[in-house]
C-alpha cells in the first residue's frame, strides 16, 4: 500500500504551488486533476503578478514572496515569467493623487515604484491616448506570467526535477479519515491513501463536501475577456492597469483620499458590472483586455448568464479604446473565466481533525500571490 505525505486536489495554481512547497520539504506528493489538465481559472486569466494592487498587509507580503518565487524557478527553467513591471495610469485628479500617495505607502514598505510624469507616459506608451491619462505610477520589479502555459510548465518541472506524481482525468469524489490515515477516493473505484490532504478545488463546490461550501458564504464569480490577433507593430510591455483599476484594487483603499473619491455618471454602469480595464500583450503579440465581475452564492452557479454578454463587452471595448490606439481592434477570442471568492475577500480555509486542508476562494488574486501563500499554508499544514 503506498501511502503519500500529501494528496493535492486540484492542479491550478493553487494545488500546484502547495505541491510545490511540500515536495520542497522533502515529502512525497500526488497531485490529482479532474481534466485532462487544469483549464480553469489558472489558465484563463491575464497572468498579471500585480503585489501593488493587493491589500496592503498580508496579501501584498504573499504576492512580493510570490514574485520571488517566480523569478527563482525563471532563473533555472523557463515558466514564462517576464519582468516589464506594472504600469497604472491615472484619468483624472483624484486617481493622480492616490497614486501619489501609493507611492508613499510603498516607499515605507521598501517596494520600488516610480512616478511617471505625461511626457514619460507618452515616451514609454506612444499608443497610449495622451487625452486619457494624468500620469503613472511604474513597480518595476513586478512581472506577467502566460497563464496558458506557466502551471503546466511549473508542474512538468516539478515532475522531472522534484519526483512529484500526478494523476490528470481523475474526479476525487470522497475523501476521509480512517485509523488516523487519509483515503481519498475517485470516480473510478480507486482508493489512495495519504498522510494528509489538501484540496485546492477552484470554483467546484459540489463534489467534496459541499455542505461545508454552502456555509462558506463563498461567491463565484464570472469574469468576460478578450484577446486581439496578434499586434506585432505594437509594444505594450509590461501590466497594464487604468484609472478604473486604480479605484478598484485592494491596495489603493488605502490611502487618505480614497474614501472622498467621486464617482462619475458616466462610471455607474462599469461599477454596476465591476468592469475596470487592464491589459497584457501575450509573447505572440496579441493584446489581452478585460475585465468584468458578476457575482452568484456558491451554491447559486447558474445565475451567472450561460453566454458572453455582449453588453458588458461592448463597454469594455469602449473605453479601452478611450485608453489605447490600437491600427485595428479585431478580437480573435472572447472567453470567461470563473473563480471562487471568500467571503472576507481573503481566502476560505478549512481543516478537518488536522489531516484534511481545504484552501480555495483566493479570487482575482491568485497568480499574484498564490505561490507565496501556498508556501505559508503547506509550513501550516506540516507545521
Ligand atoms: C478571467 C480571469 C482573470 C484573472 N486575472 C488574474 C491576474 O491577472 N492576476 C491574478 O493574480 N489573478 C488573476 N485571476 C485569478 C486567478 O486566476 C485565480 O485566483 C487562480 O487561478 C485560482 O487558482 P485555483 O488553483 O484556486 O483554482 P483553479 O484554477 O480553478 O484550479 C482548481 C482545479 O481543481 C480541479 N478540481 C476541482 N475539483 C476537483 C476534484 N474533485 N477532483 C480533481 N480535480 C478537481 C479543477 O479541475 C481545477 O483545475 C484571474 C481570474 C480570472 C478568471
């Protein structure tokens, strides 16, 4: 009978970076994916690695040792991790003087930013439309990875260099303690067993204890993107983020004046549908833009609209065109992604007699900080 430290359920970037950090200790682990690879929220979001949007204590501290973490395993093999920095443009006065005082925040934190004056946003950003923005703010040590690519370049590594076993097209259906010892459970009649247990299982609430999911207050949240045919003619490097980000990021809450921001007539229908505009060139050229969030109790999963709504869209393409020139603007690709939120806007955690760790409902941040908090979960874990 072989008996594994770990069992990870769920090969986003979650399940990933705890496998990662158990196997570092020195234990063996099995990581378990349902599909035929993870497709969900970790591979369909920007790859944005943005600590200066986080909350300024603990998630902003998991998302700097995230940042670590990622250009660590950069240095030695390619996981596609680029540093170009992150960029945040200010529409008008009020955006402009919380980032001034962002920069002051981090300033404190020792977090390297720059504040970026009209003409260097233009000398850096020619396409950018000088009428949209005030000024930036630059964290140049923060970097994109391609969420398409980057967990199943993680996880091939970790299966050639750390021996960790994986087990993809395989549904864990139960999962209990008997005689001290983990067995979990799988669609196809298979039973494993493990010291411990970590589910890291995304937006699926209904499969491993769904009871405890419909207490959670947990939402889901569905998430519109589009992606242009590739731009080679255009250099947009590095995270894009706009006046909208600016109001809605955790980090920017705060600062002094956030509380007496005003906001426009014209804004209520991207506040009504939690659109604020980002952007990311992709290493083939083409231009990632999005984003918007709709909101359903997690035992609620079909409110969410089954299609793209091309309203929402409509109004994201608006006013990226507001933000950026661009010689066309032919989407190749429209797609939503879908991720669990806690309740606190924190992460949702539960442990069951010390053996059995659920960790899920990271949000919009979990290619920012992800890694790092695995990092403190698995030390939680084993501790
Ligand atoms: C459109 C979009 C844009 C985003 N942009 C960014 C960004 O730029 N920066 C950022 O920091 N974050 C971003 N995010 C958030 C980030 O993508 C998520 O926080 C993160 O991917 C969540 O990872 P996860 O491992 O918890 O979940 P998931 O990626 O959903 O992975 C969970 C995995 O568990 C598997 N699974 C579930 N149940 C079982 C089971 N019973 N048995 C076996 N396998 C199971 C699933 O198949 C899935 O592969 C974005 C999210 C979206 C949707």
């Amino acid at each position: 009978m072989k008996k594994y430290d770990l069992v990870v359920v769920g090969a986003g970037t979650l399940g990933t970076f705890h496998a990662y950090h158990a196997l570092l200790s020195g234990k063996s682990v099995l990581l378990i994916e349902k599909d035929s690879e993870p497709i969900e929220a970790t591979v369909r979001n920007f790859g944005q690695v943005v600590p200066s949007g986080q909350a300024l204590d603990t998630w902003f501290e998991h998302g700097r040792k995230s940042l670590n973490i990622y250009k660590n395993f950069q240095s030695k093999h390619n996981i596609s991790a680029r540093q170009n920095g992150s960029y945040y443009f200010a529409s008008d006065d009020q955006e402009m003087a919380l980032l001034e005082e962002m920069r002051a925040l981090f300033k404190i934190k020792d977090y390297a930013s720059t504040l970026l004056p009209k003409k260097s946003c233009f000398e850096r950003f020619p396409n950018l439309n000088t009428e949209y923005y005030k000024g930036g703010l630059f964290f140049p040590d923060e970097i994109s990875v391609e969420p398409r690519t980057m967990v199943h370049q993680v996880r091939e590594m970790l299966i050639k260099h750390f021996g960790l076993h994986f087990m993809n097209n395989t549904v864990v259906n139960g999962c209990d303690i008997k005689n001290g010892i983990c067995e979990v459970s799988t669609a196809g009649n298979e039973i494993i067993y493990a010291e411990k247990v970590a589910i890291c299982s995304g937006h699926e609430f209904k499969i491993l204890y769904p009871e405890i999911f419909k207490k959670s207050n947990m939402k889901i949240c569905k998430l519109n993107m589009m992606q242009t045919f590739p731009l080679p003619e255009i250099k947009l490097s590095g995270n894009i983020l706009s006046g909208l980000s600016i109001r809605r990021y955790d980090s920017f809450k705060s600062c002094n004046s956030y509380p007496i921001l005003q906001t426009p007539d014209w804004q209520k229908p991207y506040s009504k549908w939690g659109i604020h505009i980002l952007f990311k060139q992709a290493i083939n050229g083409s231009i990632i833009i999005g984003d918007s969030h709709e909101y359903a109790d997690a035992d609620e999963n079909a409110k969410l609209s089954v299609g793209i709504d091309m309203e929402i869209n409509e109004l994201i393409l608006k006013e990226s065109k507001r933000i950026l020139n661009l010689p066309n603007w032919k989407i190749q690709n429209y797609w939503a992604g879908y991720y669990a939120q806690a309740a606190d806007g924190g992460v949702f955690e539960h442990s069951i007699q010390d053996k059995i760790f659920i960790s899920t409902g990271i949000g919009g941040k979990g290619m920012t900080t992800g890694a790092g908090y695995s990092q403190q979960r698995i030390h939680d874990i084993f501790k």
